[in-house]
C-alpha cells in the first residue's frame, strides 16, 4: 500500500488526550515539552492537527477564541508546529490556511518568531506590534515597588474579570477561570479602599515560571505585582512583555532577568488588538494572545 502524501492527509481536531503526541511535536523541533500549557490549551481552546500515518503527529497549532458569540470576538493561534522530517514542504501553511478558514470572519492574532513571520506575511497577517521575551533569577535590586498585593480568593473572581474585560477587551472567563489550577500564584494589587488596580499570575513551564497575564492600573502596580510573584518562588522567572512598557522592560531587567528574544505581535482583520494597552503588560502566553 502507497503511502499518503501529506496533500492527501486530513486536518482534525485534537483534544486533551493528544496532549503527549503534541509535546513529542515540540521535542522533535527542540522546543520545551510544554505539557502544562499545552494541556491549558486544548482544554480552554481548540487544537488542530494532521496525523502521521508513520505515527505521531505531521503538525498542530492551537487556537483559543475570546467573546460571547459564535463568531468569537478575538482568536489567538499558537503553537504552530511542524515535524522536522516534514519541514519546509508547504504542511505549515496548508494547516494554517485550514485554521483561517474555520476562522473565517473572526478577527485573529499570533506571535511570530523571526522564521515565522515571513509565512504568516504571505497569509495576511500586518505587524502591529512586538513583545520582548525576559528570562532569569529576579534579585530585587534598588526600593521595593509601594503598591500593596496580595494572593487572590475566590471572591476576587468578579472584580478580576470586570477589570480584565476593561484591559483585554473580548470576554476570556473560560480561560481565567482556569487559572487558580493552572497557576502556582495569582495575586492581586489592590487600593487602600479595596478597588482591584491589577492582578498578574504564575505558572509552571519546565524548569520557570511564567509571569502572565499582567495586567495593572500603571507601570508601578505592574512591578509591585510581578516583585511579589518573584519573592514566592525560586525558579527562574520568564514573561513577555510589550516593547511599549519601556520602563517595566528596563526595570526587570535591572533586577538580574535577561532579554532572551523578540517576537512580532500580528494581526489579521484589525488594525490592533482590542481593549487598553497601556494596562496590559503581558500575555498569559503567547499561544493564547
């Protein structure tokens, strides 16, 4: 029997219980395993894949929609991966074009890497901003950030979201509802007379944690937020931050974690992302917009 070839090989939906052959797909492009977040993934989002019939996975990609609607406000694609034996034989953008598709009529963003972005360009995806990747021990140079936090209840819930739909825009509970499982931490910063003024999370990847999201009133409640994550935890700490919050990027940088990369932040339907960005200060991953 001939072997299909990979024109010929199906586009599916994959669910939670894909999650191993999803991290074997990261490991076979020297990516982290990732299993945590890719299991956030495809539960609070979809994931698409095409099958190898020698085993495994050829590609897969996430999409997490955002909004109350069929037609969801907001899809953020990630995780657009190829097998190395595969690579550069037109599979990424047969399964991207398959993604817009399904898509269709939605506004979509994504975070491209340098070998990326020319592939997303060709599909017409516009460069609207970009993120900087920060990795390293936090070591807590110079005076402590003034604003007060600290962790999140379950009664908090309410006000979080009231605020997250001020800053982010579409409605994401699916995804922050989650996030009391997912992550190690979740904090909030608050005023003397008890209004939310910000609320950042970290979770577990590998050997770091994740600081996101991050969302704060103003550049001093981000960094009061993301001190008092690091002061809990003795891991590395990773975060992506929009290259607009120069001071936020030039104060964590002085406190002992280091510029890794930079990512383009792209859009495909709307000229920029929705909501207020001078209080949104990182994703909670890149993959999720």
């Amino acid at each position: 029997m001939s072997t299909p070839s990979l024109a010929d090989l199906p586009v599916r939906r994959l669910t939670p219980r894909d999650m191993p052959l999803c991290a074997d797909l990261s490991e076979d492009r020297g990516w982290p395993r990732e299993e945590h977040k890719w299991g956030l993934l495809l539960s609070a989002g979809q994931g698409y894949g095409i099958d190898d019939p020698a085993g495994g996975l050829v590609a897969a990609c996430t999409v997490t929609s955002y909004g109350t609607s069929d037609q969801p406000e907001l899809a953020a694609i990630g995780m657009v991966l190829v097998a190395q034996r595969h690579a550069r034989q037109g599979v990424g953008r047969r399964l991207m074009k398959e993604v817009l598709a399904l898509l269709e009529g939605s506004p979509i963003t994504l975070h491209a890497t340098p070998n990326g972005q020319p592939l997303y360009e060709e599909l017409g995806f516009k460069t609207i901003g970009r993120a900087e990747m920060v990795r390293g021990h936090f070591r807590a140079f110079g005076p402590a950030p003034a604003v007060p936090t600290r962790a999140a209840t379950a009664e908090d819930l309410p006000a979080l979201l009231r605020l997250d739909a001020e800053v982010f825009g579409p409605d994401r509970t699916h995804v922050l509802t989650r996030l009391p499982a997912f992550a190690d931490q979740l904090r909030v910063a608050e005023s003397s007379s008890g209004e939310l003024l910000g609320y950042a999370a970290a979770w577990p990847n590998m050997q770091t944690h994740v600081i996101g999201p991050l969302i704060a009133r103003d550049t001093e409640t981000a960094k009061s937020l993301v001190a008092s994550l690091a002061a809990r935890t003795d891991r590395p700490l990773r975060t992506d931050i929009d290259v607009r919050h120069e001071e936020l990027l030039t104060w964590i940088k002085s406190q002992g974690v280091e510029p890794v990369a930079f990512n383009a932040v792209m859009a495909y339907g709307i000229p920029e992302l929705p909501g207020d960005w001078p209080r949104r200060f990182a994703p909670l991953t890149v993959a999720a917009g």
